[in-house]
C-alpha cells in the first residue's frame, strides 16, 4: 500500500519521533511507548523503514550571499557570471524576484563561489572600463573563464579518479559520478522545493572585437591567488 502524500506521511512519522524523544527526556515512559507504538504502526502499514525518515540526506545544502542580478552594464553577464561559477562548484544558481540572486550547494562550495564572484565581478568591471561596447566585452569575460574552467575540469577528471568513499559497501566515485550525484541532488532539491532558475536568452547585437578581448581576459584572469585565500 503507498501513501498518496509521501511528504505528509513522513512528516508525520518525524513529528511521532520528536514526541517519543521529548517524552523520553522528560520520563514520561507511557507517552514515550505509545508514541513508539504509533510509529511502528505506521512503518508496517506503508512497509516503510526508520532509515527512510532519519537518516541524514548525503548532501547538506545551504544559500550563499544574495548579489544584486543588476549593475550598470546589465544584468546578463552577472547571472552568466554566477551560473557558470556555481556549475564548476558543485552548486547551482537561483534568482528571486526582488532582483537578486544567490547559489545553492554545499557551504563549502557555496562559500567559493560567493568569493569568487564578488571578486570576478570586480575584476571584469574593472578590465572593461576601456570598454565601448562593455556588455559584449563582458559577455566575453564569462566565456573565455567558462572554457577554462571547463579545460581544468576535465584535466581533474583525469588526474583524480577516486573523488569520494560512500557508505557501507559501495564503491568509491569517480569525479565524473561525483559531480551527477551533486547535479541529480540539487535539480531534486530545486524542483522539490519550486524554486526559481532562470534561462537566458541567446544575446544579441554582439561587437566582435570587444567579445573577443573578454573571451581572452576570462581565459587568463588570475585565480589562483584569489582560490589559494578561500581555502586557508
């Protein structure tokens, strides 16, 4: 038999189990028993496990800063810029309404990415002060940093073929299977919880010139030093 609403089922069964453990702190023993009973009950009607409603979920996610998805020059190259970031760190960015944007990942992912941004960000801006055509020379920034970023991807790949020990008797992952497990884990998150991401449309009206140089610039911006003062 399978519950129609598996969300309210084990919100229920988690709210059983915060009754059994406030019972038990108090020594309430009868209400605790009872509580454990109705919980049991449960479990055998739906032909569930107390695995399915405890355990912890493999990932812990968390949002990161909100940035405004607006500057001067637009607001593509900036959610570009976020997107891109977030795709090569495990993580995924979200826009809200109110016109601001944040990433969502694992705290450690989420925290790189928000440095890297508010650095990326400044640094771009910066480079394309020269700039006439400033939102293409931009534009250019988060393609020529995506194609690196994608290169040293995949240079990882190959360099690190165990990337994480799971549980029990399973095998260890590859980073490849690592990083769908990270992308599988936060599309359900996403479409669990309704939240909003955003397709951008394909741009247009785009000076050649100033592109190119961005694409350049995005391809031989300094990182390292800016990564070396995240991770200490």
């Amino acid at each position: 038999m399978i519950h129609n609403n598996k969300e309210t089922l084990y919100a229920k069964l988690e709210k059983m189990i915060g009754l059994e453990k406030g019972a038990m702190a108090i020594g309430s023993v009868e209400e605790a028993h009872a509580a454990a009973a109705a919980i049991q009950r449960l479990l055998l009607k739906y032909d569930l496990h107390m695995v399915e409603i405890t355990s912890k979920p493999e990932f812990e996610f968390t949002f990161g800063t909100y940035f405004p998805q607006k500057d001067t020059n637009g607001s593509r190259w900036r959610i570009s810029l976020m997107t891109c970031l977030a795709r090569h760190n495990r993580c995924k960015c979200l826009t809200r309404n109110d016109g601001t944007m944040t990433t969502l990942g694992t705290e450690e992912n989420v925290t790189a990415v928000c440095n890297l941004f508010s650095y990326l960000t400044a640094a771009f801006s910066r480079f394309a002060r020269k700039e006439r055509h400033k939102r293409s020379f931009l534009y250019g920034c988060v393609v020529g940093l995506n194609e690196r970023l994608t290169w040293e991807d995949r240079d990882n790949c190959n360099s690190e073929n165990i990337a994480h020990s799971t549980h029990g008797n399973e095998k260890a992952l590859t980073v490849p299977e690592l990083n769908e497990r990270y992308k599988k884990a936060l599309d359900d998150y996403v479409e669990k919880r309704a939240f909003k991401t955003r397709s951008l449309p394909k741009t247009k009206n785009i000076n050649q010139a100033a592109y190119h140089r961005g694409v350049n610039k995005g391809k031989t911006v300094a990182l390292n030093k800016q990564i070396e003062s995240i991770s200490t």
